[in-house]
C-alpha cells in the first residue's frame, strides 16, 4: 500500500550544514514526516523542485517592522509580506516601535496585531529599560518572545541602558539568551559634534570604531561576571571579532549582508544617506575582516536589521537623515550570490540562517530539514539570475540599497509549515503566520 501526504517536494537537491541530497521530502500537516525515496507514494499536492535547491527556512532574527506607531515606514502585514517574497519563513521583530515593547501588555498588543495579518511566522523582542527590569521575566516567559534586547547606544524613546549596572540589572533579572546593540553611548555623545552637515561620510567618524570596541569589550566583562549568556547584534568591526573570538563561553555573533556588502567610502559617495545605519557601513577592511571570522565559525546568525525609512526621510542632510536600511527582502538573493562567488559555501548559509538561529534561541521546531521539524522551506533556483530592483522590493518604504544589484540564485518559493506562501514571486497565501516557538517557553499540549 502506497503512502499519502500532503505535499510532496519532488527532485530537489536538499541542503543542510551536514551535506547536500537529492531526494524526495513528504508532508502531513506542518510537518516532515519522510524524507527519502517517495516515488511509490502520492499527495494531494506535488511540487516538482527538479533543478531546485530546498533550503531549510531562512529565519531573519532581527526586523524592525515599525507597527505600531511608525508605519508610514513600514508595518507588521508589510514586512511580512516582503520577507516572504524574498524567501524568508519567520521573522523577530524589535521593540523600538511607538510605543516600545516595554510592558506585558504592549507584547501582548504586537502579538494580537500579527494574528491574521502577518504571512510569515514571527516572534518579537521584550525592550529593556531603566524602568522595566521587574517584567522583563515575564515578557521573556511569554510565549512568542524571542528574548530581551539592550540598546547599549542612541535608540528612540526611552529604549537605552547605557550603563554598566543598568546592563548588569538587566541580566540579573532574566534567564535567556538577551540580544544587545553593543555601541557606547558615552562616547557617541562626545562625538556628535563631529558630524559634518550634508556629509554622510562623518558618520564613522561621529560612530567611530572605539564606540563599538568599548562598549563590546564592557559588555562581555558583565556577561561574564553575571554568568550569563549574550547575542552581539550587527558586529560592524575587526577588533570587535577578535574579542569576540576569545568569548564563545558567553556571546553569539551576528552579521549583517550590509556590512558583508558594501564598504566606505564609495558606498557613501553613491548612496549617500540610503547607507546610513548605526552601526555605520565601514571601510573594506572590517568588511574583509567580517568576512575571515564568518567563515571561521565566529559568526553564529546572518540576519539584516531590516529599518526601513522613508525616501524623504533618507534624503534629509545628514545628521537629521535617519539610520536605518530595508533588508529583508533582499538576504537572499545577495548572500546566494556571495554563495555562487566562492565567499562561503552553501552549507555555510544554511548555517547562519537556519541551524543557527535554531540554536542560538532554542527554536523548538525550525531550523532543520528534519523528520518531525516544521516543514519550513526555502526553495531556491542557484543558477537564476536577476537584478534587484526598488520595483521588485515590496517593502512600504518604497527603495533598497541593493537596487541594480546583479544577483546569481533566487527564492523561488517560500513555504510556511506545509503551506506554500510565495511561489513563483508571487503571494499565495495570507495572514497565516503564527507565534514561533522557543523550548524555554512551550505551552502545555493536550
């Protein structure tokens, strides 16, 4: 007797940190229940993925999907949607929206907004502030958090602990892994006055190398002394990968495509405040040192700090242009790229986008193309080439950095727990994303 699924991924080539396999993947429900040989089996959907790479998911951990408060820029149904079309199948959004996630109830507030709306799964920060250590314990219990994150440097509101016992509180007050914008505040507010109006290329002089070293080195000093574990936002620096290098008993890193990308000054010269993020875009030799601790194993997540701006609000004269860069819609196509040039293996992708978010945050069901894991996929042509462009980027603020950008592999396909989502550059399916779920915080199962 023949067997039946659901779906059935048909020829594709599948791709995990271990290797590559071309097979067949079968389907019940959300999840994978065969891998291997099906073709005596039948489905009430067939995919033929021939000439395909199937990926495990691609997780972005770090969005900023600016709802509510902020969503002229962007919001939680347009993100998602963007993030789809670029083959992304889950999503964390952080807190520094208007009003930030700084209470039970804003958590709670985000979580409902998402419900019906979002097509990706997705999950969201607990913000950390002066005021609010005594609920950060419960925001982290609750399911659909991703964890707590510090903004050590300039943030909005009042979303910034800038100093050493503030960060210490934080971290005695919680038991999972919190997430950290690691630049010094101190010394950023020195350095302001060393913007120079109209010149973007100040802005590495004003959020210099120092201001992300100290604060870093300040950081693993507490993580150590209170014992607890740390994720490292949006390394920009070589010096910073070298003391990060020595703390693997603590810190997790992550990257960013824009640091792996692009580099001052020409980005500065070409881009001008579309290149602006904190921290800054720097010269190409932190980007080559970025690129020697990836494939070194240093780096631990590949996600974008997606911050998407308005076009007007970008062409204000810098320092009153805003920082900040859409991304998630574009990670895929510019990492495979980077694939296809020789600069890290597809293995190695999979890694930083999958396996790694898995661990770094205790993903209960994501992250692997495995029997009894989500049927989460992201279904690539490797060979397919096409140029990204403002127009294909769906983002609610209208531009990419990345526009022109001759890419070589492309999402195809975009598949969420079974469901197919994004197929052939086109949304299929919407608002059926849900919470993802972390291991330090499961709901009871009947």
């Amino acid at each position: 007797m023949s067997k039946t699924f659901d779906l059935i991924l048909r020829g594709g080539t599948i791709v995990t940190p271990g290797g590559e396999a071309r097979t067949d993947i079968g389907v019940r429900g959300e999840r994978i229940v065969a891998i291997g040989d099906l073709s005596g089996a039948s489905a009430g959907e067939t995919y033929d993925a021939t000439g395909l790479h199937i990926l495990p998911g691609v997780i972005d951990s770090q969005v900023h999907f600016r709802e509510p408060g902020l969503d002229w820029k962007e919001d939680l149904e347009t993100g998602a949607r963007s993030a789809a079309l670029g083959g992304v199948v889950a999503v964390f959004e952080m807190p520094n929206t208007n009003p930030s996630t700084t209470s039970p109830e804003m958590l709670a507030d985000k979580l409902a907004r998402a419900k019906g709306r979002m097509d990706i799964d997705h999950a969201f920060y607990a913000g950390a502030t002066h005021h609010n250590v005594g609920v950060l314990a419960e925001m982290e219990a609750t399911p659909g958090c991703c964890g707590v994150k510090v903004f050590m440097g300039a943030s909005t509101g009042d979303l910034l602990v800038q100093d050493d016992e503030g960060v210490e509180a934080v971290l005695r007050a919680i038991k999972r892994r919190a997430a950290f914008h690691s630049e010094d505040e101190y010394r950023l507010a020195e350095r302001r006055e060393l913007a120079v109006t109209g010149d973007w290329q100040s802005h590495i002089v004003v959020r210099d190398v120092e201001a992300a070293v100290s604060s870093t080195r300040r950081l693993l000093r507490i993580a150590r002394a209170c014992g607890k574990r740390i994720h490292v936002l949006h390394i920009s620096t070589a010096e910073e990968m070298e003391l990060l290098r020595d703390a693997k008993d603590v810190a997790s890193v992550e990257v960013l495509p824009n640091h792996l990308t692009l580099a001052a000054p020409d980005c500065y010269e070409r881009l001008k405040g579309f290149a602006q993020q904190n921290p800054p875009v720097r010269e190409a030799r932190h980007r080559e040192a970025l690129w020697r601790a990836l494939n070194a194993g240093i780096v631990d997540v590949l996600a974008t700090d997606h911050a998407p701006h308005t076009i007007e609000e970008k062409q204000l004269p810098y320092p009153a242009s805003p920082s900040g860069m859409p991304g998630v819609q574009t990670l895929v196509p510019v990492m495979l790229t980077h694939v296809n040039d020789g600069k890290l293996s597809l293995q190695r992708f999979v890694e930083l986008t999958s396996a790694g978010p898995q661990r770094v945050f205790g993903l209960a069901d994501k992250g692997r193309i495995a029997e009894g894991y989500h049927a989460d996929f992201t279904v690539v042509d490797l060979k397919r080439k096409e140029t990204i462009t403002a127009e294909w980027s769906k983002s609610k603020c209208g531009w990419t950095q990345f526009d022109g950008f001759e890419a070589t592999g492309w999402p195809v396909a975009t598949i969420v727990r079974g469901g197919f989502v994004m197929r052939d550059g086109e949304i299929v399916a919407k608002g059926g994303g849900k919470p993802v779920r972390f291991n330090e915080t499961l709901e009871p199962q009947d």
